[in-house]
C-alpha cells in the first residue's frame, strides 16, 4: 500500500500525464437488458464531461493492429487505454462517440492502483 506522501505524488504525475495529451469526454453508462425478444444494449443518463488522457495501444494487438475480420467484412477494433485521474468515474460498458461519430467502449476496467482510474477501450468501425 502506497503512503500518503506517494499517492500525492503519483496523482499529481498522472494529472500531468493527462493534461499533456487531454480530451474532455462525456461517458455513457450502458446495461445489458433481457426480455422475451432476447437481449439488448440500453444507454443511460450521460455522466458529467471528464478530462481524460486516451493513449493508443493498437501497436500491441499484432501483426495487423488494430483489424479484426467479421463475418460481415472487416471490421476494425483499435485498443486504447483510457486513463483518468483517481476519482474519475467510469464503468465497464460506458461508452463515447468521437468527433469522427466512431464509437468507442471501456471493455475492461484495469485494477484501481489509488492514484488513476484506467479501463481498456475498443474502437468500433472506420
């Protein structure tokens, strides 16, 4: 467990980490809901907008990053890592559109290390 004294310092490098690169994002929550026609994604309420740092990852995906064939054609899924400062709030499922209008969407929230929030993101089409 880290001190005091280093948590105040490994937050204040993360805030810098962020604010070099930053995107403010509004997250939305989404939930799985079941009913007699099968299952469906259900958007929520949009958080508050956030100042986040989105760090690209896709060179870690192999040898084609980033492209993942699916039945209907390609389609491309870039990985991201998406970080906050402690006390961001995000979720597993919340979502954003970028100003390209891609989706994007925290697939995997990483272990709360007490001085970021991090979740990993998959990027939807083009």
């Amino acid at each position: 467990m880290a001190t005091e004294q280093e948590l105040r310092f490994q937050r204040a490098q993360t805030l810098a980490f962020i604010k070099a690169n930053a995107s403010g994002l509004t997250l939305t929550p989404r939930s799985r809901h079941t009913d007699g026609s099968g299952t469906r994604w259900v958007d929520g309420e949009p958080r508050e907008s956030q100042v986040m740092r989105l760090v690209d990852q896709s060179i870690n995906a192999g040898p084609v990053p980033g492209v993942i064939a699916a039945s209907d054609g390609v389609q491309r899924i870039v990985v991201f890592q998406l970080v906050g400062v402690h006390d961001a709030i995000m979720a597993l499922w919340d979502s954003w559109t970028d100003a390209a209008g891609v989706r994007l969407e925290i697939a995997e929230l990483l272990p709360d290390n007490g001085y970021e929030k991090r979740g990993l993101v998959i990027r939807y089409g083009e």
